[in-house]
C-alpha cells in the first residue's frame, strides 16, 4: 500500500503538471497576439489558491519548458530571467492571498478587481522592466535604447494584464477553490 503523504504529493504533483500545461498551452494559442498573455493570470491564481510555493513552482516549470521549446529561439540568459520572473507571479499570489479575505469585501466587488488588476500591472511592470534590462545586457544593446523600444509591446502586455487581473482573477480563485477545496483530505 502507498504511503497517505507520497499520495498526497503525487495528487499536488499532477495539479502543478496540469496548470503548467494550462501555461504553455495559452501560450502556444496566443503566438499571434503579441504580449497577450493568459500564463501570468494562471500563475498568480494558483499562488493565490495554492500558496507562494506551488504558484512559483508553476511560473518557472512553465519557462522551463516554453523557454526551450520557444518558437522565438532559446537564449540562456533570457530564458533563466524569465524563469525567475515568472515566479513573482505565483510568489505574489500567495503573498496576497494571505494579506486579504476576499470574503472581507464580498459586498464591494469592484475593491477586489481594481486590487487585482492593479497587482497585475505592477507585477507586469516589473517583469517587464527585468526582462528587458536583461534583454539589454545580453544582446550588448544601451539599457535605454532597450526600454524605450520596449515601450509599445511593454504598455499591450500591462493593460493587457490590468484587465485580465481584473476581470478573470475573482472567478478563476473560486473555481479552483471550489475544485480543489480539502485537496489534502481527497480520498486515497
């Protein structure tokens, strides 16, 4: 008979391996819409449902893959930056599941889209601005010159994130929630 807790890890391992293929997935539908992005979304939900842990381990599984297998090419640099910026995603997640009661502002929906649509902005912004200082540095490009040419796919990728933060975080938090509630008592 296996043992309850290598059941139990086993249950979060394929809960992890499915929302990084929910990850890649968006990624290789949306090649066409540049800087359109559902992963960030699923990353922050999953730290915000599952903790900072789980919600970073899916930001970085799902670069890890993408990141080789990137139809825009593999580059090493770029590709670990990714990883690692990612992360803040699923990091901040749970950091803020852990700082608010969505039940505390039950009567007051729109405090909790504009909470999460601004933490997608600013989450994006700083992605954003990582990766292309490491785009810079990489390529030999002035930091600069990098930035300001950043700028227009830089401001889709933002407000992209701001809306879909916004309007898909509350529903996609109480359908993972409802799906997974007691995830550690699931039957053997």
């Amino acid at each position: 008979m296996v043992h309850p807790s290598i059941m139990l890890k086993s249950k979060k391992a394929s809960l992890i391996a499915v929302l990084v293929a929910a990850c890649i997935g968006s990624n290789y539908a949306l090649l066409g819409v540049a800087n359109f992005k559902v992963m960030d979304l699923l990353v922050f939900v999953s730290g915000f449902v599952f903790g900072s842990t789980v919600g970073a381990s899916i930001g970085v599984l799902t670069w890890m893959v993408y990141g080789v297998l990137n139809p825009y090419g593999f580059v090493p640099q770029i590709w670990i930056v990714t990883m690692l910026s990612e992360a803040i995603y699923g990091i901040m997640g749970g950091f803020l599941a852990k700082s608010i009661s969505l039940a505390d502002y039950s009567n007051s929906r729109v405090v909790v889209r504009v909470l999460f649509g601004a933490a997608g902005f600013l989450l994006t912004f700083i992605y954003d601005l990582v990766t292309n200082v490491a785009f810079a540095l990489t390529f030999g490009i002035p930091i600069m010159a990098a930035l300001i040419s950043g700028i227009p796919f830089a401001i889709i990728h933002e407000l992209s994130n701001l809306i879909l933060f916004g309007v898909c975080s509350p529903p996609l938090i109480s359908i993972l929630e409802k799906s997974y509630r007691g995830f550690e008592s699931w039957p053997l």
